[in-house]
C-alpha cells in the first residue's frame, strides 16, 4: 500500500472515519455543481426535508446543455434543456447556493470556472458531478466524479464516502518535441495502460515533462485520467501551481496566504514516498496523437498505422472489428489523409486560453484558412477565457480564417445540445471522449490536440500538423 503520497497525506486530513463496508467517509472542501446532475438531487433533498449543509462550499454554473450561440434566449427550444436550466435556478436559490449564471460574467464549463476564480486549490478535496472532475487534481487536490445520488449525499452532509485507491506514479521525462502538447502526454498514457487499466488507483503524474509544463497542461493530462479507468488524477503542487493560484478572486491573501502555502507544500509526495506501482515513459519520442476507434485508449501516433483486428488476442477482436465498423476506417493504412467534416476546439479537456493561444498561433502562422468542406467550431471554456481571447485578438483570427467564435459551454464536446455533429459524419475533435455517438446520433470523432485540430480543418482531413508548421 502507498505511503507517503499526495494522496496518502490528504486521504487522512479529510477522513472523518471508517464505515462498516471498508469505505472512508471524507469531509468534502469544495462541491461543484452544475445543470445537468444538480436538479435530481435537489428533489432528492425535498423528498426528505434536508437541507444543504455547507452551501458556502458549494458553487453552481451552467455548462452541458445551454446552446453557444445566444445561450440567453429563453426558453431553450430544448424542452428537456429548458427544464435543467429552471430546475438548477430554483436549486440555487432555494438552498442559497452562489451560481455563475449566462449573466454573470463568470459562467463556464464547471471544470474551468473552477480554477480560474481560485475555487480549486492544494490539498483539497473536490466532488462534483461530472466524470471529468479529475480535471482539478492538476493542482494538488483529490477530485472525485461522483453520481446523482452521492451529489445529494454531499448536499446534505458536505461529505462523500469512497475506497481508498492504489497510487501509481506515472512519469514522463524528457522534453515534448514541436507540435507536441499535454494531451498527447495523456492520449499516449492512456493508450499504453488500457481504459480500464487504472481501476483500484489513482495516478500520479510526474516527471521533468510534467513539471515543463503549465497548470492548463497539467489539467489538460488530469482532466482525461478517468478515461484511463483511474479514480482520481493529480500532480503534485509546485511553485507553478502557486503562481497560477495566487491572485485570484477565492485565493487566500495575506496571512492566510502563508498558512496555505505551508499546508499546500507539505501535501507533496514525500521523495521517498512507496508507491503501488511506477511507470516510465520517455516524452522526447512521443508524436502527436489521434484516436482511431471509440474509446480514448484506441489511439495511434499520427505517423502509424491504423491497427488491424488481426494485431489484437483474440479476446479483443469482435472489439475492434466493431470499433474500425463503426468509425468507418480500415486497419493498415494511414490514418492522415482521412477526410473530416466538421473540426471542434472546445471542451473541458481543451477550451482554456493557453490552448486557443496554441491553435490560432498555427492558423496565424501560415494565414490558413478553414477548408470549404469543413465546418469549424472554436468554443472557449469559459466568459472569462473569451473574454481574454478577444482581448488578445484570438478571436479575429479565428473568424478571419473561417472558423465559428461561439459562446462558452461544453458544446460539441457531447450531444446535450444544439452542438452536433450529423450522422455519420466525422469530427476532429479536442474533447475527451470518442464514443459511439457521443457528438451526435452515429457520429464519428477523433480526438487530438487543439493544434491537431486546427490542422485537420485547414486541410479538411487529419493532418500531421507539425508538416504545416
């Protein structure tokens, strides 16, 4: 068993005690909720006259359903959207819950919203529920997706019972080459230990590759560790981690300040930490990355080939046939040069500043323009983050090169909304998952880096997008 670990330190500061079935039952810091999960468990709380202990710690936005162009235009053509929205109003404002609506300024994807206002800080524990809550781990913290009903459980008791993970340490060393990002660092993760090849850990992510890189990186690897199986995702917080959370609007200041720096130093793994199992991976050979089936683990590096059933045991055919069936792809030939329809920059994975910075530095760089076949869609994470691109100029870039400027949600990163990709078309994509008709009724996704994406929609087919730079 681990000792010693981030998560080891923060486990015990936050566990209240041991239930009866083995789990732990752990104080909660902070809760994130949003429109799609939140109107249930609000029900759930009126059905046995609870209440909602900590409502200081809990923060709401809205982000799954509401539609990126004119978002404010009520009722949602959507009924069911429509529904969620006035469920989660009612929700905040009857438990006093603070809520970053479309009026605010502030609203975003909840997993961005969350760092960038310095609601997600070291040594936290945060519940949300969203699978991609992992996301906050890049800062130190242990986060955990949770379901409808644990959401209600945390509501009433600003706790949440779970097992406690195996840590595995995953580093990367090396520096990434040109044209290749975090999501490369975890696509290549991912596709190495399998989808479910995390179940019983929790991933630590370490290494001189790491450490290179910015806190939007490091939630960029974080963000997709659930989809490698593993519960929770986390780098240990370092002076990188500080700078970032320094300065925001819910950062300590002051004094409180220093007793949050000496606590958020000393959750870091020790150097003689133990842990469950370690993994080496050298960065400097690593090349972009982009998924060929309809999971994140079936990824390939942009320059093989798409693999055959035949390359797989036996257990794992019927699988892939179905997966290269579905996609519409052939194993054994290329996977560039595959056409696409629509190309997407967006999602919880990759909608920060640093990664529309990333793809409209690419378009500027070579004056692309979209590809008529092509429909692009560039959808920042947050008001906030579009608000800093349109400042910077990213957004004329964009416009000028034919791509779509929208308004922030998750928009076609899932089909909750009026984001989506049509049947049987293909999207190049910087979200997080590729599953059978995730972007739309038997659509196909590829996902890849937002550089890899702004490539693919120059071309209109994926694209080696280091040959264009």
């Amino acid at each position: 068993m681990s000792e010693g670990t981030l998560l080891d330190k923060v486990w015990e500061r936050h566990r209240i005690g041991t239930l009866k079935n083995g789990q732990d039952q752990l104080a909660i810091d902070l809760h994130l909720i949003h429109e799609v999960t939140s109107p249930q468990a609000f029900a759930m709380l009126r059905e046995r006259r609870l209440h909602v202990l900590a409502p200081d710690r809990t923060v709401a936005t809205v982000d799954h359903i509401v539609p990126t162009v004119h978002p404010s235009l009520r009722p949602y053509l959507d009924n069911a959207a429509e529904k969620m929205m006035q469920a989660l109003e009612q929700g905040v404002r009857e438990f006093g819950i603070k809520f970053y609506s479309l009026d605010s300024g502030k609203q975003g994807i909840v997993h961005v919203i969350g760092p960038e206002l310095g609601l997600t800080q070291p040594g936290m524990t945060i519940a949300c529920g969203d699978s991609h809550t992992s996301t906050h781990g890049a800062f130190g913290s242990v986060a955990f997706g949770i379901g409808t009903t644990e959401l209600a459980h945390v509501l009433a008791t600003q706790s949440l019972a779970q097992s406690r993970p195996g840590v595995r340490r995953i580093e990367w060393n090396g520096e990434l080459g040109p044209g290749v990002y975090a999501k490369d660092v975890i696509l290549a993760t991912i596709g190495e230990l399998g989808i479910n090849g995390g179940k019983g850990f929790a991933y630590e992510f370490a290494g001189t590759a790491i450490d290179g890189l910015g806190m939007e990186g490091r939630m960029t690897i974080c963000n997709m560790t659930i989809e490698g199986g593993a519960k929770v995702g986390y780098v240990n917080p370092d002076q990188t981690t500080f700078d970032y959370v320094r300065g925001r609007e819910f950062a300590p200041t002051g004094d409180q300040l220093g007793r949050a720096l000496r606590y958020w130093k000393s959750v870091r793994s020790e150097p003689d930490a133990k842990y469950d199992d370690v993994r080496q991976f050298d960065s400097s050979r690593l090349a972009p990355q982009v998924t060929w089936g309809t999971n994140p683990g079936q990824v390939i590096s942009i320059d093989d080939l798409i693999p055959r059933p035949e390359d797989f045991p036996d257990s794992q055919r019927a699988g892939v046939t179905k997966a290269l069936a579905y996609i519409g792809l052939k194993g054994g030939e290329r996977i560039v040069g595959t056409p696409i329809d629509w190309a997407f920059i967006g999602a919880c994975t990759n909608s920060r500043i640093s990664d529309l910075r990333e793809a409209a530095s690419f378009v500027a760089q070579g004056k692309y323009h979209v590809a008529k076949s092509v429909t692009a869609l560039v959808v920042p994470g947050s008001q906030q983050v579009k608000a800093q691109a349109e400042m910077e100029g990213l957004d004329t870039i964009f416009k000028e090169a034919g791509f779509q400027w929208r308004d922030s949600g998750c928009s076609m990163c899932l089909g909750m909304n009026p984001d989506q990709v049509g049947e049987y078309q293909r999207c190049a994509a910087s979200s997080n998952r590729n599953f059978e008709g995730r972007q739309g009724r038997n659509s196909r996704g590829h996902l890849m880096s937002p550089v890899m994406v702004a490539a693919a929609a120059v071309t209109g087919q994926i694209t080696d997008a280091r040959e264009l730079m």
